[in-house]
C-alpha cells in the first residue's frame, strides 16, 4: 500500500525531510529589490496584461483573440479529414502542373508534316519499240 503524504516511508525517515522543504519554501524579495523599478521587459508585459484584461471587459475582440483563432482547440475529425483532402489535392495540383511543364508543346501540329521529295531517279532505258511496217510473207 502507498505511503500518505504524512506518513513516514519508514519507521525512521519522514516523507518530506528538512533539505526538501528549504528547496521548495517560496523566498520573498528583499525590500531592495521591491524598490527596484520594473524592468522595459516587465513594464512591457504588466501593459500588455493591462490592454487585454481591458479589452474584455469592454467586450472587445483583440486581434489575437479572434472568435475561429483559438489556441488550445482540438481539432474535430471532419477539420482533420478536410485538412488531409486538402492536401492530397495540392499535391495532385502540383505534380500535374509539373507533368504539364515538362511535357511536349501545344501545337495543333507537333511534328513538322512530311512533304513529298524529289528523288534522283535514273532515266529509264529506253526500250526497243516493236516495228510498225512488218512485212507480209
């Protein structure tokens, strides 16, 4: 069974020993550091602090503090499904405009049409006309 927080782990040891509580007492500020005058960083913050506890108590919308911008919101399942749609559909986009660039011209006509050639053909030989007069035996 687990020990208390006031019970002693063993019959001669405490829970929580004398080390332990003056590491963990909260010191306050000596009175020189009180009369210390705030720092640009704290003054900075203490203003900031001032504007927002201002702004909603007049029921103003801060710019950080827009309605669709909360911080720590979890997103629904249909949020996640159209974010992951989303992308898969950049991605689609993508390769298809690289596909389109890459690939050959838009001509209505891409290879230049092959036109007839005149080929250097030899004369033919003449040939031997058959005789027009045969004489009659």
């Amino acid at each position: 069974m687990a020990a208390e927080f006031d019970e002693p782990l063993f019959d001669d040891e405490p829970v929580f020993d004398d080390d332990f509580v003056k590491g963990a007492t909260f010191t306050e500020p000596s009175a020189r550091e009180r009369a210390r005058p705030p720092s640009r960083r704290q003054r900075r913050r203490a203003r900031r602090a001032a504007r927002r506890s201002q702004g909603r108590a007049q029921g103003r919308v801060t710019g950080s503090r827009l309605p669709w911008r909360r911080r720590n919101r979890v997103p629904s399942h249909r949020t996640a499904v159209l974010q992951v749609v989303a992308g898969v559909l950049v991605l689609f986009a993508i390769s298809f405009a690289l596909w389109w660039w890459n690939s050959g011209s838009r001509d209505e006509e891409p290879v230049r049409p092959i036109v007839p050639t005149i080929t250097n053909s030899p004369v033919p030989a003449p040939t031997t006309a058959a005789p027009t007069d045969i004489p009659e035996v």
